[in-house]
C-alpha cells in the first residue's frame, strides 16, 4: 500500500548512500525541479516501486506553495513520523553501521517483532528489520494475522501497561504517552 514516504535530513545524499547500503536498494539524486536541490532517492526496485526520498533538512512540504515545497531554515527537532524498513543485513552490521556514521541504533523487541531503531541527525526515526526478521511483522500484521490482531494488541497493552508502571512514575507514563482517552 506505501509506495514512497519522506523525510529531511542535513545531508540527504550521505543518508540515502548508508540506506541503500543496509536495505540493498539505489542511491540515485532526485530531479530537481521538481524535488528541491540535494534530494535523493533510495530506490528498493521491487514489484511495488518503493523507493524513500530524503529530503535536505530545510524542505517544507507546503500546499499553498509553488511545486507543494518550500524552503525554511532547517530545524533539527524530534518528529512523529518514522518508517520501517527490512534491511539485508544483520543487526550487529546495522549497530556498526549506526556507529560509523555517528548515529544512535537502539535494538528493540516489540513484544511482536524485533527491529533495530536508527536516529538519523538524533531527530529522524527509521526503524529496521535485520535481514530475515521481518517474518514475524508479516505474521502480526499481513492477510493471515488479521483475524487475531486485535486480541495480539490489547494483550500487548496489557503487558506493556504492567511492565512500565512497576518502573515508571504516572507522571512520566503521562509526559511520554499523554492521557488516556
């Protein structure tokens, strides 16, 4: 369903170039116009034509702007939205990888799949499976799991739930989740 999705960075050809290294894709320099200039594509070359475009830092998407794009002074700021990924290499190589280009790798089991959390610039989340963990997502989460997923989730939730609040204040749970609805 995704076919493409975006994120900005501070050097956009340096992060496409380490992408394409652990999923096996293409590094190729996005047009420009219409992308903005220093925009790459990291481009898997499957059935799908999934590709990740890595913008410079300072693109804003904008609706009332020419080409739906603007530039700003960049802003080196947490976001919300991540992506994930399957790479075609371990997750001892993803960590080496992560350390080589000065970036965090945070290995985390979900308590559904594991995947290998890559902070690019300490701001930009892409998430990884290690090659051959995607398996299990696929199994939660694809045609097959869908009839039990609700039942896997709110069990997660409750088992999260329990686990965080024996070493977490309400306060802290509140600061980092918000209120529950």
């Amino acid at each position: 369903m995704i076919h493409h999705v975006s994120f900005g960075v501070s050097d956009p050809g340096r992060v496409a170039h380490v992408l394409a290294e652990l999923t096996g894709a293409t590094a190729i320099r996005a047009p420009s116009p219409p992308f903005p200039y220093g925009a790459w594509f990291v481009i898997a070359g499957d059935d799908h034509g999934s590709f990740l475009e890595v913008l410079p830092a300072t693109t804003v998407l904008d609706p009332d702007s020419p080409l739906g794009i603007r530039q700003r002074p960049a802003t080196y700021e947490p976001v919300t939205a991540h992506v994930l990924v399957s790479s075609v290499v371990s997750g001892e190589v993803i960590e080496a990888v992560a350390k080589r280009e000065g970036w965090r790798a945070q290995p985390v089991d979900t308590g559904l799949f594991r995947i290998v959390k890559l902070w690019i610039d300490r701001t930009v989340l892409v998430e990884l499976f290690a090659k051959g963990e995607a398996t299990r997502y696929v199994e939660t989460f694809g045609k097959a799991g869908m009839a039990t997923l609700e039942g896997k989730l709110r069990d997660l939730e409750g088992k999260m739930a329990s686990v965080l609040s024996a070493t977490m204040t309400p306060e802290q749970l509140g600061a980092a989740l918000g209120k529950a609805a």
